[in-house]
C-alpha cells in the first residue's frame, strides 16, 4: 500500500509547524522578507503563549517602516512564506497623514505563529 504521506511532505509540515518555537528561524524568515521588500523592522517581540493541547502558539509583535506599498506587499509576502503564521491586526499609521503608494508608513503587525507542543511529541506517530 502506498503511503499519500512522502517525505518531502513530511519535511514541508515541519517548516511549517516545527517541534520547536524557533525563533531564530522565524526571525531569519522575517528579515529575508523585509530586505526583498525594502522594509525596515522598527521592533519585533516573541511571546510564548500557552500551548493548546497538541499545539502551542508564538505570538509575534512587530512593527516596520516603509513605503505604503512596500508594506503591503510585505504583508503579502507573510502570507506566502512556509511557517504558518495568521495575522490578526494591522495598524497602519502615517506622519503626515497621507496614505498614498510612496509615503512612508509605520506598520504595527500582530500576529501568531504555531509549533508542535513539548506535551505532545511523545504521542506523535508518522503515519507512513
């Protein structure tokens, strides 16, 4: 019986959703993406949240400076890159008040990301 499961779908599981927190990788993805998209990372914070049975959460705060329209393809960018992360809020704000595609923007970014939790590995089972 062949198995639907190869291991390169295995190995694309855990980038998106390691067995571990981290952040160093996760860090290293987003300032890839904000060099590609001319950002600069203003702050940036990692919280360890509670896990949630067989997974735990990364909250990530982070806040960036750019043009409006390299911020919005920034934000494009997270959604496509392999680690799973959902954003939850995005504040947009402008010194001068004009949103226009080349005013540069300060962008606050809140946001989660996702991990195999400690209390779960032992009861994982590959399913090859």
């Amino acid at each position: 019986l062949n198995s639907i499961y190869t291991d390169e779908t295995i190995e694309l599981v855990k980038l998106a959703i390691p067995d571990n927190p981290d952040e160093p990788g996760l860090l290293k993805s987003l300032e890839k993406i904000a060099t590609t998209n001319r950002i600069i990372i203003k702050n940036l914070a990692f919280n360890q949240m509670e896990g949630k049975g067989s997974y735990a959460e990364l909250g990530i705060n982070l806040t960036i400076v750019g043009t409006y329209s390299d911020v919005v393809d920034y934000l494009a960018y997270l959604d496509n890159i392999l680690r799973e992360i959902v954003i939850h809020s995005v504040s947009i704000k402008s010194e001068n008040g004009i949103y226009s595609q080349s005013d540069i923007v300060e962008a606050s970014i809140s946001a989660t990301s996702f991990y195999i939790s400690n209390s779960s590995e032992q009861d994982y089972v590959d399913p090859r």
